[in-house]
C-alpha cells in the first residue's frame, strides 16, 4: 500500500467534503490541490468523480427522513410532487447542457488559471447579489414555484465552468428570485443529489477503463473522508445561513483566486 498516495486520498476527500456543498467551488478546489499534489491524469480524474458521491450520500444520510417521506406521499401529497416536479424542472437545464459540453469543457477548462478567474468572477458576483437581491418572497422549497425552480436550473447551468460552484450558483440563483438563504441552500442541497448521482455515474461510466483492483484502498479512504467531512459541512452550512451572509466565502473566494493568479503567472501551468 502507497502511504503517500493514501494521504493524497484523504487530503483531496476532506477538499472535497469541504467544498462541495460551500459555494467555494469544489471543482477547482480539486483540480488546484491535485496540480500541487501532483495528482493529475485520468486515474485522478476518476477518483476526484468517485468521492463526489461520498459527498453526496452526507446529504442523503441528513435528509433520509424528509427523502423517505417523499418517497412515500409521492402519489397524493400537493407539496411533495410540487417540489418534485420543482427539483425535475431546475435538474434539466445544466443536464443538456452538461451531455453537450461535457467533451469541450474538461479539455479547454479544466486548469488551475481558469478556475483561479473563476473563483475571483463568482466572489463579486456572490457581494453583488448579497447587497442588492431582495431575499424572503420565498421562505421555503415548500413554496417554489416552478419559475423559481428554473431560474435555479439556469443558474445551475453556469456552475459547469469550473470554479464557479454549483452550491454556489444554485443558492445564488434562488437569492436572485426572491428566496432567502435558507429556502436557496435548502433547495440547493435537494438538487444536488439528482444533479451529482446523474453526474458521478455518467463520469465514472466514461473514466471506468482507468480504475484498477489496486486502486481500492484509495478510493475508500477519500469516499469515507469526504462522506464523514460532508455530514459536518452541511450541518454548518444549515445553521450558518440563518444568522450570517454569504460575504465571507466570497471575499476568501476573490482572495484565493487572486493569490491563484499570481503564482500561476509567475510559475505557468503547462497541464500534465
């Protein structure tokens, strides 16, 4: 067993439990961590889509109860199919598009320099929204409609550039309709597990020739990192939103991509 390799797996699993759900990015945050780990190609590419589902399954594991219900009152309960067809309608925006430019987007984004201009772009726009969108019209994903649900959708869509943040603009997005923070995030966490099963499984469908027996033990240790960091995060994240704005991720956003653009513009990434 490569100790050394392990460690990578947990650093990029706690990255991506961290990031995921913060609208941070956790796309870039990845592919910057992974050039300075020296952990790039396909095999990284693979297991940086792998962990994304330990990700997603702490949202899961949080709303088991809220999701079972669901499940069960499909068939007869108005709320329930109004935020089912709600989560339908915002899902469909950035899946056609993502099955159109997935190709073009890994081969011309994927890079520490885009994500850098990515992340500093998402930060003003996080402090622009936060002064001027008029937040509260909707209290709760129970109260969407279906335009608010594809406005979501849209802002969704532009999560595909990497280092944008999906969390981000999907929260960013609903802040913009009229949601507040907490309905946003709410709806965020809840489209993100239709958004990133679809998206894990379509990846690792293309990736699967890259994975080996050997590479186990590696893809355990970030699948755990980032499933027992996921539960953490989104937990804060619920309790964060109702008391705070979203202005501190954004300034560490401007800062981080700044900082990013620097170094990469006195020590150019050539990719590997």
């Amino acid at each position: 067993m490569d100790i050394l390799l392990i460690l990578k797996a947990l650093i990029l699993g706690l990255v991506e439990a961290a990031s995921e759900f913060l609208p941070i990015s956790s796309t870039g945050h990845l592919i910057i961590v992974g050039d300075f780990l020296n952990f790039t190609g396909p095999r990284a590419e693979a297991f940086e889509i792998f962990i994304q589902l330990g990700a997603i399954l702490a949202v899961v594991w949080i709303y088991r109860e809220r999701l079972l219900d669901m499940a069960i009152n499909l068939d007869w309960d108005p709320k329930v199919q109004r935020l089912t067809l709600n989560l339908m309608i915002a899902f469909i925006p950035a899946a056609i598009l993502g099955l159109l430019l997935h190709k073009t987007i890994t081969d011309y984004l994927f890079n520490p320099v885009s994500v850098a201009g990515a992340l500093v772009v998402g930060g003003v726009a996080i402090l622009l929204i936060e002064r001027f969108a008029k937040t509260g019209r909707v209290q709760s994903v129970d109260e969407m409609n279906w335009k608010d649900a594809l406005l979501v959708g849209v802002a969704q869509s532009v999560a595909l550039f990497p280092g944008v943040s999906r969390s981000g603009a999907t929260i960013m997005g609903g802040m913009l309709g009229g949601m507040s923070r907490f309905a946003a995030t709410e709806f965020s966490f809840f489209l993100a597990i239709p958004t990133m099963f679809a998206a894990t499984f379509y990846s690792l469908y293309k990736e699967w020739s890259h994975l080996t027996v050997a590479d186990i033990p590696m893809f355990a240790v970030g699948f755990v990192a980032a499933f027992l960091g996921g539960l953490v995060v989104v937990r804060f994240l619920l309790a964060y939103v109702g008391q705070h704005s979203f202005a501190v991720f954004a300034y560490y956003r401007i800062l981080f991509g700044g900082l990013l653009l620097a170094y990469f513009h006195y020590h150019p990434w050539v990719g590997h």
